[in-house]
C-alpha cells in the first residue's frame, strides 16, 4: 500500500469570519503528483499553503481539523515552522529570486540553515540546479545576477532553491502561469523528473496541465473538496456534474 | 451556474445534427436495401449504390469537424467523451453503408436469375436489423443507454436468423444443385444483413461510452 505523506482530515480554514476551507479531507501519496483544480476563491491555494503554514502569517487566519505530514501533526504545539518549511517546500506564481546571484539564491537556504562548508555548498548548488535542469545553462554564471535570467529560468531557479534544502514535499502555486509554452514545459518535465524523490503538490488553472503532469486531481469549489481521484479518471469520467462542468468550461 | 463556453457548446450541438443526419442516412440505406432485396427492386438497389457516397463524404466531413474540435477546443470528460463516440458511430455509419451497397450488388445479381420462393427468415433479418439500427440511433438522439442495451441483447436474434438462414440455405443446395449460385448470394445477403446487426450493436456501445464513459465494447452480449 502507498505511503501517505500529507493527509487532512476534517480541515477547516477561516480568514477572519470567512470561512475558506470546510471539512477538507484530503491524503497524498508519496512520489505522486496531485493537482488541485478549482474556479478562483475556491480554496485551493488557501489549502496548499495550510501545508507549510503560509497562512499563519495572515492575520485572523485560522485552523481547525488535522494536517498531517508523514503522519506527525503540522499544526501541533512546538512545531518549529521553519523545519516544516524545509520539509515542505514551495513554488510561487511569479517567479521570485533573491537579488543575489545565482550561487546565492541556491546556497541561501543551506546557508540559513547553518551550512558554512564552501565545498559541501558547492556540491549542493550544482546537484540543486542541475535536479532543476538548469545547471547547463547557468553553470558558466554562477556568480551573475539570478535577476538576468529569463522568467523560465528564474522559475527553475526558485526550484532549485526550494530543492537545495532536500525538502520531501513541494507545493507549486501555480508554477508556470507566468511563463511561455517552452518553459512551462520545462516545468512540467521537471515535474515528472522530481516526483521520483519528491511528494508534489500543485495547483494550476490549466485543465490541460493538470491533465499533462498529475497522478491525482481533486477539486475545490467554495471551499470544499467535491471530488478527488486518479487524474485518468476525473478527465474521462468525473463522477460529480459540477466536477464535469468545471473542467469542460461550463461553470460560471 | 450560469452556462458558458456558448461556442464551443454550439459547436457541440452542430456535430450531434451531423451525426443524427448521417444515422437518417445510414437508417434510410438500410430501408431502401432491404425493400430492395425483398422486392426485387433493381431501380431502388441502384439509387442505394448511389447514393453511399453521399454517407462517405458525410464521414469525411464529420472526421475533419472532429479533428478541429480535438485540436482547437481541447475538450475534456463528457465533451471528449461525446468526440471519441462520435468518431467511433461515424465509422460504423459508414460501413453500414457499405453493407447496403454490398446487399444492393446481391439484388442487382439475383435479378438477373429467375426468382427464388419467398424466404420468411430472410424477411423476418430484414425487419430485425432495421429494428436494432432505429433503436440504436434513438438511443443515441435520446441519450437513453437502457435502450442502447437493448440493442447489444438484440444482436443475438440477427446471430441466429443468420445461422438458420445459412442451414437451410445449405440443405437446398443439396436437394437442388440448380439454385447453388442463387443460394449463395442469399447467404450472403444474410452475411450482410448481420453484420448491419454487429453494426447497430456497435453505435449502441458508442452511446453508453459518450453517455456512461463505460467501454462496453466486446462485452456487450445478449
């Protein structure tokens, strides 16, 4: 049987007064790629971020329900958030590198963490870069600005950053929203590159990226998970009408 | 839920009239031929002869609508469902076409032999497989899978109609070795006439895959 590596049970989430997350329960199995689809303000993203606890940062934010990673509690009393963060890993829309160059924005996180070993930094910049597919195209400018790279390029460069840390999970917010056909196919090679070591979990607005690079889908609309499956299956024959009417364009 | 992607959906709309004007095609062929066979209509065996054509480049048409539909709309679960069954009833619309052009060439052969005695089961595979394709394209036009099950248990009676139609066929030709020639065409016609049976079964697993995504396709028995 697969190993669940995050798993939500009975997940609530409120801004505030506004509850954005209803009685989420959700597992993701290890070295699968889940895709979280949903209209805007349908929670996906508020979900994901539940994951590394992003929102704690929201005022008013609120948790209620469990969140599980490798079956330990993520919300639990004494968790230290920036060992979670480093366990779980995140990608944003917009691609969004240190103005450092392209050696520090990889090595911050090591760095951050207390790595000081310039040879082990070395190591774990290249194998970070190249697990980004970027090593062959930023190994002769390691120590030039990430700024001057290409969206694309950025985008695996926060990849390789997030991955320098060896996280076990990666939550991509959608990744290649910002990007041109070519590097978001980059990504998207990336991804079934990564899924051999890593858990990820992605959410884009794209039925057909979806579609291209997930094992599973679930769908969120108004803060509810109305259904989850194996992605074959939710784009063939969903059973649930509103899931069918969203991914073939129909809801409003 | 307001209703949207209007285009896409009338494009939708525009290659189900397509597809229910093709099966008007194939249901008429099947008529004509089949009156035409049982009648010993040469003039009506013709104008079906003629006629396929017109079912083919239906076929052609449909293929390239399809294929813009695939390409441009990138359709998904009941949309891409409806495409991929569209595709599978077009071409068994068009080889039931093919089917009357070959029962037609039998009519047109055995006109020129003097007649045979009426043949009930003939009559009785005629009226059969014309029941299962009208079944099977209400099943389609109705979007009722109950009845597109029907049709698969149906296959079975053209089966056996057949079967019975080759014995006897058989056993004249033994007793009368002067209608071998004619007896053989009838045995093909027969052939024909169940393979439009195969046919029908197989625009009704179409439906119940657009309708239910379920592929009964080789298990749909009587």
């Amino acid at each position: 049987m697969a190993n669940i590596k995050v798993s939500s049970q009975s997940l609530d989430f409120h801004y505030g007064t506004f509850h954005a997350l209803h009685q989420v329960d959700l597992d993701f199995e290890e070295h699968q790629v889940t895709a979280l689809i949903g209209p805007s303000g349908c929670g996906k993203s508020t979900y994901l971020r539940c994951i590394n606890r992003m929102n704690d940062l929201i005022p008013g934010a609120r948790v209620s329900g469990q969140l599980t990673l490798e079956g330990e509690d993520i919300y639990a009393s004494g968790v230290d958030v920036v060992s979670l963060r480093r366990r779980v890993g995140m990608v944003f829309q917009k691609p969004n590198p240190f103005p450092k160059t392209i050696y520090e924005n990889v090595a911050y996180g090591l760095r951050v963490n207390g790595v000081k070993d310039k040879r082990v930094l070395d190591e774990s910049v290249e194998s970070s870069l190249r697990g980004a597919a970027l090593w062959d195209e930023a190994k002769d400018r390691l120590e030039a600005s990430a700024l001057g790279l290409s969206g694309g390029q950025q985008q695996r460069l926060c990849i390789a950053r997030a991955l320098a840390v060896r996280p076990e999970v990666l939550l991509m917010d959608e990744p290649a929203s910002a990007l041109d056909p070519i590097a978001t196919q980059k990504i998207e090679d990336l991804i079934h590159e990564l899924k051999r070591d890593l858990t990820i979990i992605i959410v884009t607005h794209s039925m057909q990226q979806a579609a291209r690079v997930s094992d599973r889908t679930a769908f969120f609309y108004l803060g509810k998970l109305i259904e989850e499956g194996d992605t074959r299956t939710i784009f063939t024959h969903p059973r649930n009408k509103q899931t069918e009417d969203y991914i073939t364009g129909r809801f409003g | 839920m307001q209703q949207q992607r209007i285009h896409f959906t009338q494009k939708l709309e525009e290659l189900r009239m397509q597809l229910i004007r093709m099966a008007a095609l194939a249901e008429k062929a099947v008529a004509d031929a089949t009156r035409a066979y049982l009648e010993n209509d040469t003039d009506l065996a013709e104008s079906v002869v003629m006629n396929d054509t017109v079912i083919n480049d239906t076929e052609d048409t449909i293929d390239a609508f399809n294929l813009e539909l695939l390409a441009l709309d990138q359709p998904m679960a009941c949309d891409l469902r409806f495409i991929i069954g569209s595709m599978r009833l077009t071409v068994n619309l068009e080889r039931i076409g093919d089917e009357c052009v070959n029962l037609a060439h039998r009519t047109l052969f055995l006109s020129t032999r003097s007649p045979l005695p009426p043949n009930a089961r003939m009559e009785r595979l005629c009226a059969h497989v014309q029941e299962m394709l009208a079944k099977a394209i209400r099943s389609f036009v109705d979007e009722d899978t109950a009845l597109a099950s029907q049709i698969c248990s149906m296959d079975h009676t053209a089966d056996e109609l057949c079967l019975k139609v080759l014995k006897e066929a058989i056993s004249t030709m033994v007793d009368e070795t002067r209608i071998v020639e004619r007896s053989v065409h009838v045995i093909m016609a027969s052939r024909h006439l169940e393979r439009i049976g195969d046919l029908a079964t197989n625009l009704a697993e179409a439906v119940i895959f657009i309708k239910e995504g379920q592929n009964v396709k080789h298990r749909c028995k009587g």
